[in-house]
C-alpha cells in the first residue's frame, strides 16, 4: 500500500479555516486548506503538494475584491505573501504579496510619480494587476514593464502580452499564474506625492469608511466604448462621467440604494456598494446583486458585470449576471 504524501512542515498548513476572516466582506465557508507563501520555494513546495493531493489550488491576497460562496472551498486557499521593494532607477520591482497602501507610501518618499492616486486601494500589488486597478486618472497597467509569474515554470511576461483593458486582465483567464513579482517604470516628481495621496484616501473614506464590510465597488462602470448608440439613448446625459457610465448611477436609478436582503445591503448613499451589515451570507449577496442587475438590465439594456470575483468551490469567475 503507497503512503500518501505528507503534509509539508514548511510552510505550515492549516486545515478547515473560515474563509469569512480571509475577506473584508466577511463572508464565506470553510477552506479544507490555507497557507501562505513568503517566497517562491514555499510556494513551489505547497503547489506540488497540492497537485499530488489532487486539490484545486486558488491564490489569494488580502481578500478585498473576493466573494466565497457559503459551501466553502474544498481545496487549497495560498495566500501571496511575497513582499519587498528593490529599486532600479525609474524601475521598482515589488512583490506579488506587497501591500499596495504602503507600496505607495515608500514609492512617494522616493519621488516617484505614477501611484499616488491609487492610494488607498486595498488589497495587495497582484490583486491590483489581476484586476487592473485604478482611480483618479491613474490605473496600475500605465505603469507595468513586465511581471514575473510562476506556472509549472517561471515566466517573465511583458505587459503587451497581459490584455490589459479596464478592470480586465489576463490573469482573470490564467488562474494558474501565481504573480511572483512585477516591474513598474514611474517618473521622478518633485510634486508633493504623499499630500495628494493623502487628499486622495480623505476623499475615500467617505465613501468606504475603514470598518465598512465591503469590497468596493460591486460592478464594473461601463465604458462608453462598449455601449450601442440604441443603448446610449437611453442613459441621462448626467449619467456620463470620464467617459464611462457609472454602475453606480444605474443602480441608483432603478432603486438599488438601500435596498437590503438578509444582512446584505446596498448602500443607502451609493448605488455600487453591496454592504455585510453583520451576518450575511454569499447568497443573500448574490441575490440582491442579480435582482438590481436585472432591474438595470431591463431598463438600460446594459448587463452589469461584477468587478469583484466570486468564488464558489472549486470554480471562480469574475462574469455572472444576464446575457444580452
């Protein structure tokens, strides 16, 4: 009779953890496994463990743009945690698993302009290239020279290979790549980064207060771009901001705002804020946002897409709601 593989002694694995600590929505079941890899041998150890287990494998950051479905993930939750700031010129390397608020802060004491208005993002580095982030002019993928990603190799892809669109990435089709590290090009600024940052995360607040349950916004805003001319008749001309159309906006207008199912509310002051008021659960979360979603739909003819992944055991998509 063959043994089965033991379970690795470094990194240290747990069984049966609460995915609702691993997220700031608090919500979700139990993972069967969790670790966190600070570099790329414990990742590299864990992954063939995993493999030879048979378990699907999801790579997690900080949890701050990730819905877990009430029944859990029966597989291996590893969580980036692969930090560290090298700087070359213009050029930064940063970990996968860095923390984008403090990467910003040591960016703005080097002078380096690109990321200030990003501040106060949550989240870690990768998360912010998975789902190319931005705000306030600044988006992530403006900035990235290449990033170094671990499959069954390691991989330096450049950034025209990485399908960088609005809230879209490449790595939401290759959930197999583990985002090691990136290379960002910024420009040195005597500018006073940190101040504008600082304004940046006041003006945040008041929309995401610190002890809010919530991923951010829901849904993705829609670009111009992608909307017909049959469509856009539709849409109030103060709807229209920076040329993309306001989830948020829509969602107000069909009277999402405040609306509660469970212990899942949409913000009574903004139409793209799902709350957890305290026990909610995944579906109570997915029903209320498939109802609005529906409502927007069938007034606007537009489909809104979630900008926050939703995990749902051994599947995850970043796509739900109604086909055109």
């Amino acid at each position: 009779m063959i043994s089965p593989t033991p379970v690795p002694s470094s990194p240290a694995l747990q069984q049966d953890v609460s995915l609702a600590d691993l997220s700031t929505l608090k919500v979700g079941g139990t993972a069967s496994w969790f670790t966190q890899a600070h570099n790329r041998q414990q990742f590299e150890q864990t992954r063939i463990w995993a493999k030879e287990q048979g378990l699907p494998i999801f790579y997690l950051g900080e949890g701050s743009n990730v819905l877990f479905s009430d029944e859990g993930f029966s597989g291996l939750i590893v969580q980036n945690c692969i930090t560290g700031i090298e700087q070359y010129g213009e050029e930064l390397e940063i970990g996968g698993g860095q923390n984008l608020i403090e990467a910003i802060r040591r960016i703005n004491r080097l002078k380096l302009s690109g990321m200030e208005r990003l501040y106060g993002i949550p989240g870690t580095l990768a998360g912010a290239l998975v789902g190319n982030a931005g705000a306030y002019g600044q988006q992530i993928s403006d900035l990235v020279v290449e990033v170094s990603v671990w499959s069954d190799h390691q991989l330096q892809v450049p950034a025209v290979d990485l399908e960088f669109r609005y809230r879209y990435s490449l790595f939401q089709r290759q959930r197999d790549w583990f985002i090691l590290n990136c290379r960002l090009r910024l420009q040195t600024s005597s500018e006073p980064l940190q101040d504008i940052s600082d304004e940046i995360l006041t003006q945040r607040l008041v929309k995401y207060p610190q002890e809010l349950r919530c991923p951010g916004s829901f849904f993705k805003n829609i670009p111009l771009d992608e909307v017909s001319k049959t469509v856009l008749e539709k849409i109030p001309d103060d709807f229209i901001m920076f040329g993309k159309i306001p989830a948020g906006k829509l969602l107000e207008a069909v009277g999402a705002n405040g609306v509660r199912h469970g212990d899942a509310q949409f913000a009574d002051y903004h139409g793209n804020l799902i709350i957890n008021l305290g026990q909610a659960t995944s579906q109570d979360i997915l029903t209320l946002a498939d109802e609005y979603a529906g409502r927007v739909w069938e007034r606007f003819r537009i489909r809104l897409e979630p900008e926050i992944l939703i995990v749902d055991d051994g599947n995850w998509t970043n796509l739900r709601g109604r086909d055109e």
